[in-house]
C-alpha cells in the first residue's frame, strides 16, 4: 500500500500483516489476501472471430472459450466468467492502458469493457487442507479429477458468491469487497479445526 | 456402585480393562467401553427404565438399536442436555448421567400411571375428540397435556459445542457398514472409483456383530477387520463411522450427519477439539443402500411388559456385549432365524426354558440344532398371558386351532424373565422409498422390499429382503461393482466376492394378532406401537370409525410418530389395519417414508450458519470509519448502514434534529455506497432504457441524468433510479439498495430471453464504487477545494454529471439530489472511499460539515415528497396511484404499459399517495397506523388507507406523514383519523410536498 | 436439492440457479391488440402440469445464463436443458 496511501483494501483493518507468520507450521491451511490486482471486465460474443481475434492481439493470447477455464501467462490471465463474458487480471496499474487498448480495438465490434478493479479483492488459500475447507462451503466438486490448476469456476462458498481460480499453489478466491470481512472472518473459522497460518503476499 | 450382575465372564466387543461410570436416574453404576446405555443397564439387571408415553406403564430396553421405542433417554443436563434419546444409540463414556423421560416423580412411582386405569377414557383420537370444545381452550389444553406426556426437555442455554457441514462428492455411497455394505465398498472401491462407506454406529459389521459365524473361513469379526484395512487404505475411498444418512433428495442427494463428538474416553460434557457434530451434503453418481433389516414383533396381549424384547436383541446383547439379558429365557417366533437366539443363550449358559413356535412342526437345519440342545421346542403353540408387572416372571401358553385363529385347550404356566419375540424381518427400505421409489410388498417375508429404482440406487443383502449372509455378501459384491461400472470404473482385475455358508431356512407363518382369551382391548393390551400407546384396539377402532387411509390412521392413532417413527410397529400396524378393513396389506401400503431416518439435531442442521455467519454483513468502505464515528446502524438487505450519529447526551431525535438542520443550512455528507450500480453500454441501450423505464430516454443528452421508475410488467412499481448517459452508448444507472442484484436479474432476464436481439451489455459496478453525497448549500463550497471543474449551476446544473478528478482520483460526479438541496454525489473506486471521505470530513469542519445516516436521509426526503420503494410501494401500487403519471410516457412501450390500462389499475378508489399533517403538530403518526374516515366507538372500522412514512421534521418544526389513502389525491384538505390504542389522531389530507415546493433550494442557497 | 445441468458450465448444485417459471411465454407483439383478459392470460396464467414441464432456469451465481429445461414434476428427472432460441426438444 506504498504505492499510494489514499488505498485501502477490504480487509485492511483486520491487521492482517501484523499476524503474518504467527499460525503454526503444520497448519492445514495458508490465508493471505492478495489486494490490489487490476480486473478487467470484458464483455463480447466469444464465437465472434471480429471480437476475439480483436481481443487475442491485444492480450497476446486467446480468451478462454471453453467454459470455466482460464488463460493468459503469469501476469496477465483472462478468466471465463461465462459465454460473453471474462475477467481479465492484470497488475496494479496496468489496467487504464489495457482498457484504452481493448476499446481502441473493439470500436466498431459490440462489446463492453470497464474497469472493476476495486469490485473484488483476492484471498489466496493454500495448505494440505484447502480443498476440506472449501468444501465445508461451496458445492463444487473440486477434485483433482474435475478441478484443477487452469481451472476457474463461479459459485457460492459460505452464504457469498465466489469466483474461484485454481493455480498451481493454491486457490484464488474472488471476493466482492462488501462480503471480503464476511468471507475472511469465515474461512478463518472453517480452517480452525486444520489450523490457520495467516502469510503476506 | 452396583456390580454387573449380567455381565458374562468373557467374550462380547467390550473392553473391560475400561470400566465406566454412569449414573441413570440418579442411581450410580459402571459398565464398559464398547457398551452403549442399554447394554450397560442390561448388565445392571436395570428392569424398568422408561414409562410409556400415554398410560405411563414400565418398560425395560426392547431392542437393540435405532428401533427402540422404550428406552428414551435424556442424557445430560444443561447447556449440553439432549431429550429423547435412546439408550440403544448412546455409546457409554466415562460420567454420563442420564434420565428417563416420560416419568414424574420417578419410573417406580409414576402418577401418570392413573392413565393406565382409566385406560377406556383415552382411546385413538382422544385429544381431537375431547379438547376441541371450545375451540378457544385448545391452548390451554394443550399445555397441560404436554406436561403430562413429558417429551424430554429442550436445553435452555445456548448449545456450546461447534456443528459444522461439508459437502462431499463421490462416484459410490454405500450406506451401512455390514456385510452387504462392506462387500460393496470393497468392489467398488478396487475400481478406483471415489467411494463413502457410511455406517450409523462406530464399529462395523452390522448385524456381524451381533452374530457368530464365519465369512472366508474366518472370524465374521476377523473379516471386517481386514475388509476395513484394505478399504481405509484406498486413497479414493472414505470411511464413516458414526455417520447416519438421514435423507435421501433428489438428484442422488443425501444427508448424512457424523457424530465427532462421541469418544468413550471423554464425557460429552468436556469441551471438544473440532466439531460435534458434522453435517455430510452428498451427491453421488450411483447409491448402494445395505441399510439392513430390522426385526418386528409379535403381538400378544401384554407385550410390552419390562423383560419382553426382540429376539434378535437378545443374541446382540449376549454376542455384542456380553450380557445375559436373563436368567430363564422364552422365544416366541414364527420363523426360523429366531432359533438362533435360543442356540446362542442356551450355548452361553442361560436357561432356554421353551421355544414356542406358531408353526407347526417346523423343520430344518435350525430347529435341528435347538433340538439337539434338549431346548423344549412348543410348536403349534403361542403366548396368551404375560405376568409380571414391573418384571416379567412368567408367560401362559396355548394351543393354536388347527386353523390357527384361536386358542384352544389348557393353558400352561412357563416361568421366564426374558422373552425375545420374532415376527420376522422388515428390511429397511427406508432411503429406497424417500428417494421417491414405492417399497413392493412381499409376500413370502410378510414385508416391504425396495421396487423399482427411481434414481440410480441400489439396495443390497438384508435391505433388499436377502437375509442370509451369503446373500448378503453376494449382494453386496454385485451391487458394488454395477454401482462402480455405471459410475464409469470397471473392475480392473476379477475380484473374488466374500462368502459364507448357506443355511437353509423355512418360510415364517404371518400372524400379525396372537389370539387370546379375549378380544385385544378387553382386560389386556396388545401393542402395537409402544411408544406411542398404540394398540390393536385403538388401530380397530380407527378403522370402525372411518378411517381407512394408513396416513389418516397414523395420524388419529399417532402410530408411527414417536421418535423411533415406528421401526418396530408400523409393519404390524399396517397388517392390523388390513386386517380390519378385509383387505391385503399391499393395498394398504406404507406411510409416507420421510427425513430423518433417525433425529438430526437442530445443531447439526444449522452448522456455522449461526451468529456472524448466518447472513453476510455486507460492509462498504467507509464502515470502520462510521464505527469510529460512534454510527449505530441499520440492515438495509444484507448491507450495514449507518442509521443515525449520535453524540452524547442526544437522544435519537436530537441526533435527527442535528443531522437534518446540517443538511439544510450548512453541509452534511451521506455514504450512498450502497446503491446499485449498473454499467449498460451497447448500441442499443437507449432504446433498451425506452422499454425498461416508463420515461423516454433516446433524447437524454450526453452527460445527463434522468430519474427513472422501473415496473413489473402487471404496472407495479418496481425499482427507481438516477440513470446517467456517460457517452453515446453507455449509462450508468443506479438502483436502491435493496433491489440492486433483482434489478440487475431484470435487466438480464428481458435481454436473454425476450430480446436477444438488443446490443447492450449490463454489468453491476456496485461493488466498484465507494459513493459519498455531500449535501446542502456549502457543498459547492467544499467539493470546489477538490476539483479544479466549473462547479457553478450554469457550467455543472441539477441532473448531470461529470467525470473529474477529486482529491487526485478519478470520480463520477451525479448533481442529483434526494434532498431537495444543492447536493453532489461523488463515485470513487472503492478503495479510495475512505481516503477521498476522510479529506471531505477535514476540510468540512469550516463548514460545520454533518455525516448523516439512512434515517435523516429519509426525513429529508419526506419533506420533498420523494418515495421510497418498499416503504410508500408494497408492489401494489402504480405510478399513477403515486401520483407520477408525469414520468410516464405515451408515446412508446414498455414493460408495465399495457397493464396500466387494466380496469382494476384504472378503476376508482386506490390507494392514492397524500401528504398528512396531523392536527397536533408534535404528535408523531406510527408507520403502520390504518386510517379512517368515520371513527367508529370500536373496530371494525372503514380502514381507508395507512401511513406509510412519518418523521418529526426539524426545518419544518413539526411532524409530517407520508400516506396512502383510497381516492386521497381528490380529498385533499378533508381530515382523516388514525385509531390508535387509547387515543385518536386527527390529520389533515394534504399534497406529499412539504418543504421548499418550488425547489427554489437545488442550486444552492 | 437437483443437480441442474447449465448448458454452459454443466452439472450444479440447485443453489447456483434462480427458477424462472414456465418456458416459452412470448411477451405480445403489440400489447394494446389485446383485450384486458388475453393481457391477464399473458400476465398471470401459467401451467402446472403433473409430468414434462418445460421451464426457464437462471445460473445466477455462476455464468448468469438463462436456459430452458424440460423437467418431469413427478420423477424431478430433468430429461433436457437447451439455450435461450433454441427448439423445444
């Protein structure tokens, strides 16, 4: 939060910096809020080779077409968020640029992109016990058979809606920030059982 | 500390190096780990334990699992108390202490027992036909027979142990832990397929436990260990214990709940690591249900007296736990498998006194070996007479007629102290049916057996009407591997099913009444259902008295609604009935098998869904600062908002008066985070806004804003708004709070379904924006020290909008205003909310800058005359009947239109929205109050409307009403009451507009 | 609880989805064409039968997709779901 002290994220007062660390080693499960990505909204006919071709030499890869999948390289990703719509996740303030260039390349294809930065802030969840706790909350069946790393799924875990992103070491979990208290406070609760080690970004 | 009088001197799954104490009724004893309740008591000698529920008689511990109808327990007392347990399915742990239900002041001595005299006073439907006059007493009836049935007690403190659920996902569920259901998790398991073993008790093996026999050429307890191993050591495969599936929904859907608590090494009553309890939400491709059997009764007269038990009970409690549950022990049976009770009992040393058998002259392997055993075997013969009141000590027996529907010849006097009876078995069809299959009757078991699959289960061995364990675990095996095979694994390599020799057994001979002496209900009882009381005679009299459907039976008798719902009984109850109505008891069917299979705790079911987490608090960014600022706040949906700033020594109206004279003289600030926002671009979206709002939106220009009213299509308000036009293409519309996400569905509904072809993408922003109104005539004052734009009425007027930078960020600025004053509302990214919040609030402090919540916000916007969906609409209400007609187009469509013009919406005498002032000024109208035009001594009364919004206004000095009022807009300046207790208030009929009807204010003062 | 298959996102708990009632009610051309009861009709009147249904689900806590399906009400065995335009299998 050097960048700019005017920003807060959602969970900010929770100390969460503070309590970095003091979990203990062999607990089931790693919290850390990773605030403070840029998101992208994106909106277009997928099947429309105007709009992804469009889309493709912006990013400099293909949207994900299959339904929730996930592509894009480590700093740049686009999530399917559903037939005509993405996520595009950038970092800190790279998102104006993408915008401007998105738009400049979608001016005459009917599409919508905006900014939905600040709409979500991000929960990594990791440890031996991630996916127990996950399931104490979320419906989705996210065996290794069905779900894994690349893959990205919308549902609801606890009593909030949720967009989830496999990567290789852990869950991201997209949180709205009205609900990031709510959420946090309740994945705390459900790890206790596993034990909770709380890590910085 | 009384010794263990029944306890065997070896054998039985019990550990007695670990002797436990318990306390039941008061009384101090000990038992083992590996004991439940009952089998310890057993082992007590402990008699009677329980008084049934309606004529109070003793009754002793009948069974030997979830069937029990008579030991109901409740265990503990305090916060952690649970009523109505029973003592079969409560494992011993060091400390417990229970008690029975359904006594006062003791089992011994219980003045309920009366009941039991006057017996002919309380037959079937004697509540419906005694306490329904009048109508009005039921309520108090009601408590004291409630008093008198005594149904455990609810615990008073909150429960303080932790419940948590999961959800769980899995190719196979085989439910029971037996032989059937080992042998399925085993098949399918070396599939590779995901599978849940569910078992309802913590040690496996089912009926194996209660049985001596071999499977493989070992042990039946060898077996399952080794089955156990093998299974616990699959990587896919997850094994239960303790684990009931309660439920089975639809879409192979099941609720199981897990029972983490129990731990013979720890009371109950010490708090616990993790949870209590765990609620498993499973769906599964494919269910085997090895859910086992369960024993019925025969019915004779008197035969619920303590020492009368099942037969299969018997054997459990002498192979399971090693306790004698007698001395001198009689089976009465009508098939064979009740043989091996006396085998067992007689092999352990108990004295099998006679064997009766209904039959006559059975044969086969099992009568063989009773014979064999010099047990006296009275075939042809049946029970007549139970004695023995608080104990058993002896039985009468008689010969059947040759046809066998009455008694005949002398009677012969058996002393006993335990009778074990068996009527044959009834599987437990229970999840089969509850998935939404119809059980088959079966003519040869006398029982129900699962029909025809209607979701993608199978049952397997005993459950499946398969008694013999050979076909248990050949049952098992297949239904396993069609379960994996359908599930998509197929059996890697030939796996050989388990097996275990074949004992040939004769068909049971049904008889569902023993004749007797004299007719049931006359000197004697023959129960049917001993929780509830129920009799043979109380399901005649149903019968005689028209009730034929089993569901209205079982609800006149209460067969059937104890907490063990009728395990035992039902089956019989239903033959009884049958029987009654001449007519087969496939015709009569079964009652409805509905969740739970056995109790859920409320624990169980509500998990962490309670507290903070039984519903989100959705909190903006601004909230820590509204906390700070001493804000009490108000639920608006799931969001918290700051209701009011009170500071010491206010009251809450001082705190309104503060808030509200801000507003209008100086400056306040108000967080309006909450509103819904949302992003529609696309070519078309003005022509999407013209179909959506009952105004015209085509015209509205670049950097405008129009408010809008949004209906359902039967012309009812639905949502309003402020919408922006931010380019050609693109808007940006706002909702109220509480309708954002509908809106959004709305809007998403019209677009998919009805016109897809509309180019216009909607998008919610809500979250994206922290939005702060700053209001009052200093407000341009205060936003000009943050913004180098014309903030002037000409270069930035009332309904537009501007994109600026304020304190370095870039925000939207709307000049709306809900208030009636020069009012700014600025949108920044979430994330500088309190940044951007906190720079207003010191530099404000010149101007004497307010933070004001929801509840200022309303008075001041009922001044203006402003609605607020919710509050002056109820869904019922039109533009018209608000008095909006002028925001409604006539010259396009849109959705609601056409129901405008509906004779009910055009009709005379709606409801119509009216200012009311009352004639005292300092009288504030409750919200709610009805309204009348002629006042009548007393109610009824012509209610001619009610008050919708009512405020003490501070710029007005006095109070002001919102209100809706049939034909109010034509009775302006009439006066209307509101009747009141104690007191009327008289209002005068006035125009909703009550402050600055000019709007002389919105540019500022 | 059923398990729904979104034509997109494919098999999900009930819990992700809004129930959007009968299928296949087109709003009228020309609202004014109708008399007070044929509105009322349109407006108010929906089937209810005992067996195939055909009716409009909503994923609204996954990929926001209206779909139709074609459910029997008495087995809840839902034989087909299809997108927004397409046949009624």
């Amino acid at each position: 939060m050097a960048h700019n002290p005017l920003r807060q994220s959602p969970l900010a007062h929770l100390g969460l910096i503070a309590r970095a660390g003091q979990g203990a080693d062999d607990a089931g499960i790693i919290l850390t809020e990773a605030p403070f990505t840029d998101h992208i909204g994106l909106r277009g006919d997928g099947a429309d080779t105007a709009f992804a071709g469009a889309v493709e030499k912006v990013l400099g890869f293909a949207l994900p077409i299959s339904p929730n999948t996930v592509t894009g390289k480590a700093k740049k990703t686009a999530l399917w968020l559903g037939p005509d719509e993405w996520l595009i996740v950038v970092p800190f303030g790279a998102a104006d640029k993408l915008i401007a260039a998105l738009g400049k390349a979608l001016t005459d294809v009917h599409s919508a992109v905006f900014d939905v930065s600040d709409s979500r802030t991000v929960i990594s969840l990791s440890g031996a016990n991630a996916r127990h706790v996950l399931a104490k909350g979320c419906g989705l069946d996210l065996h290794p058979r069905t779900f894994g790393p690349g893959s990205c799924a919308q549902s609801t875990l606890a009593l909030a809606h949720i967009l989830i992103h496999q990567t290789d070491t852990a869950y991201r979990l997209y949180i709205h920030r009205s609900f990031a208290e709510y959420l946090w406070a309740w994945l705390e609760d459900a790890g206790a059982e596993f034990g909770v080690s709380i890590s910085t970004p | 500390m009384s010794a263990q009088k029944n306890r065997l001197g070896n054998g039985g799954r019990i550990n007695r190096g670990k002797p436990l104490r318990f306390t039941f009724n008061g009384r101090d004893y000990q038992g083992y780990e590996g004991d439940t309740l009952a089998s310890a008591l057993l082992a007590n000698n402990s008699g009677a334990v329980a008084r049934s529920f309606k004529y109070h008689r003793p009754r002793g511990i009948y069974s030997a699992g979830v069937e029990e109808p008579n030991a109901v327990v409740q265990l503990e007392t305090g916060a952690r108390t649970r009523p109505n347990l029973q003592a079969t399915e409560i494992e011993l742990y060091d400390g417990l202490s229970a008690t029975s239900v359904n006594c006062w002041p003791t089992v011994e001595f219980d003045i309920g027992a009366i009941n039991s005299l006057a017996a002919r006073l309380l037959p079937a439907g004697f509540y419906y036909k005694t306490f329904m006059w009048p109508k009005s007493f039921w309520m108090t009836y009601e408590r004291v027979i409630r008093n008198a049935a005594g149904l455990g007690k609810a615990p008073t403190a909150p429960d303080p142990d932790t419940y948590h659920k999961c959800h769980a996902h899995t190719d196979v569920l085989v439910v029971g832990g037996g032989p059937a259901g080992l042998a399925a998790a085993l098949a399918a398991g070396r599939t590779g397929a995901r599978v849940i073993l569910a078992e309802q008790e913590h040690d496996f093996g089912g009926r194996l436990l209660s049985e001596r026999g071999d499977i493989d050429g070992i042990p039946a307890g060898d077996w399952v260990g080794l089955a156990l191993a093998e299974l616990n050591a699959m990587e896919e495969v997850t094994v239960l214990g303790r684990t009931t599936c309660f439920g089975y929904y639809d879409h192979n859907y099941l609720g199981m709940v897990e029972r983490c608590h129990i731990n013979a090494a720890k009371s109950m009553l010490e708090p616990k690591d993790g949870p209590s309890e765990r609620l498993w939400r499973v769906r599964s491709h494919q269910v085997v249900l090895a859910t086992g059997a369960i024993e019925r009764p025969l019915v004779f007269a008197d035969n619920d007296r303590p020492g009368v038990m099942l037969a299969g009970a018997l054997r459990a409690y002498l192979n399971r736990y090693a306790v004698r549950p007698g001395r001198k022990a009689v089976i009465f049976t009508n098939n064979d498998d009740a043989y091996r009770s006396a085998i067992d009992l007689h092999d352990s040393g108990v004295e099998v006194t006679a064997l009766i058998d209904l039959r006559v002259d059975p044969d086969g392997p099992l009568p063989d070996a009773a014979r064999a055993r010099n047990i006296q075997v009275m075939d042809g013969w049946v029970i007549t007479r139970v004695l023995g009141n608080r104990r058993l000590r002896a039985i009468e027996i008689q010969r059947l007629t040759a046809d066998g529907g009455a008694i005949t010849g002398e009677a012969r006097r058996i002393d006993c102290d335990v009778l074990g009876s068996s009527g044959g078995w009834n599987p437990v069809v229970h999840l089969h049916s509850q998935s939404g299959a119809k059980a088959r009757f079966d003519d040869a078991l006398q029982s129900f057996v699962p029909g025809p699959a209607r979701q993608a289960e199978r049952s397997a061995g005993a459950a499946n009407g398969a008694f013999a364990l050979d076909d248990c675990l050949g049952q098992g095996h297949a239904a396993g591997l069609e379960a994996a095979k359908l599930a998509g694994f197929k059996s890697k390599s030939k796996t050989k099913r388990p097996t275990a020799e074949s004992i040939d057994e004769a068909p049971l001979k049904a008889m569902w009444i023993v004749p007797g002496e004299a007719k049931p209900g006359h000197g004697s009882k023959h129960f049917i259902d001993l929780h509830n009381d129920v009799t043979v005679a109380d399901i005649e009299l149903a019968a005689r008295e028209g009730f034929h459907s089993v569901e209205h039976v079982k609800r006149y008798t209460t067969l059937g609604m104890g907490p063990d719902q009728g395990k035992t009984g039902n089956i019989p109850g239903m033959a009884v009935l049958a029987g009654a109505l001449d007519t087969e008891i496939a015709s009569v069917g079964t009652t409805t098998f509905r969740p739970p299979f056995t109790p859920v705790t409320y624990g169980a079911l509500a998990g962490r869904d309670i507290g903070e987490f039984s519903d989100p608090a959705r909190k903006t960014a601004l909230h820590h600062w509204h906390e700070q600022a001493s804000a009490l706040f108000e639920d608006v949906g799931q969001w918290k908002r700051p209701w009011y700033y009170p500071k010491a020594g206010e009251t809450m109206q001082d705190s309104l008066n503060r808030e509200c004279l801000a507003v209008r003289h100086g400056v306040g600030i108000l967080d309006a985070t909450t509103l819904g926002k949302i992003d529609i671009q696309g070519p078309d979206a003005a022509e999407f806004l013209n179909r959506i709002y009952t105004n015209a939106w085509s015209k509205l220009a670049v950097g405008r804003c129009r408010y809008g009213l949004m209906l359902g299509e039967d012309g009812m308000v639905m949502d309003d708004g402020v919408t922006a036009r931010l380019a050609e293409n693109h808007f940006h519309m706002t909702t109220t709070t509480g309708n954002a996400a509908r809106v959004l569905g709305w809007l998403e509904e019209w677009l998919q379904t009805e016109w897809p072809e509309l180019k216009v993408y909607c998008n919610s922003v809500t979250e994206y924006w922290a939005t702060m109104t700053v209001c009052g005539p200093r407000s341009r004052d205060l936003l000009a020290e943050f913004t180098d734009i014309d903030l002037s009425a000409e270069a930035f007027p009332f309904m537009s909008f501007k994109q600026a930078d304020v304190g370095g960020v870039a925000a939207r600025i709307f000049r709306i205003s809900f208030t009636g004053e020069l009012s700014y509302e600025i949108n920044v990214p979430a994330s500088h909310g309190l940044g951007l919040w906190t720079a207003l609030m010191t530099a404000g402090e010149k101007y004497g800058i307010t933070p004001y919540g929801t509840e200022t916000m309303h008075i001041l916007r009922a001044e203006k005359g402003y609605i607020i969906v919710g509050q002056e609409t109820d869904g019922t209400m039109t533009p018209n009947d608000l008095g909006m007609d002028w925001i409604v187009s006539t010259k396009k469509d849109f959705i609601g239109r056409r129901s405008l013009s509906r004779t009910d919406c055009t009709r005379p005498g709606r409801k119509q929205l009216v200012g009311l002032l009352t004639d005292n000024p300092s009288e504030v109208l409750p919200e709610g109050a009805q309204l009348v035009f002629d006042v009548k001594p007393q109610p009824p009364m012509d209610m001619v409307g009610h008050v919708t919004s009512s405020y003490y206004s501070a710029a007005l000095g006095r109070s002001i009403a919102l209100a809706v009022v049939k034909g109010g807009a034509d009775r302006m300046g009439e006066t209307i009451h509101a009747p009141l207790i104690g007191k009327t208030v008289n209002c005068k009929i006035t125009g909703p507009v009550f402050y600055d009807p000019d709007g002389s204010r919105i540019d500022g003062a | 609880m059923f398990l729904i298959p979104c034509p997109w996102c494919g098999e999900r708990d009930e819990e992700e989805f809004s129930y959007g009632g009968e299928a296949h009610i087109e709003r009228p051309k020309d609202p004014d064409a109708l008399s007070d009861a044929e509105w009322a009709d349109y407006l108010f009147m929906r089937k209810n039968p005992k067996g195939t249904h055909f009716e409009r689900w909503n994923h609204a806590h996954g990929c926001r997709r209206w779909f139709n399906a074609k459910r029997d009400t008495v087995t809840h065995v839902i034989e087909a779901v299809y997108k927004m335009g397409e046949e009624k299998p």
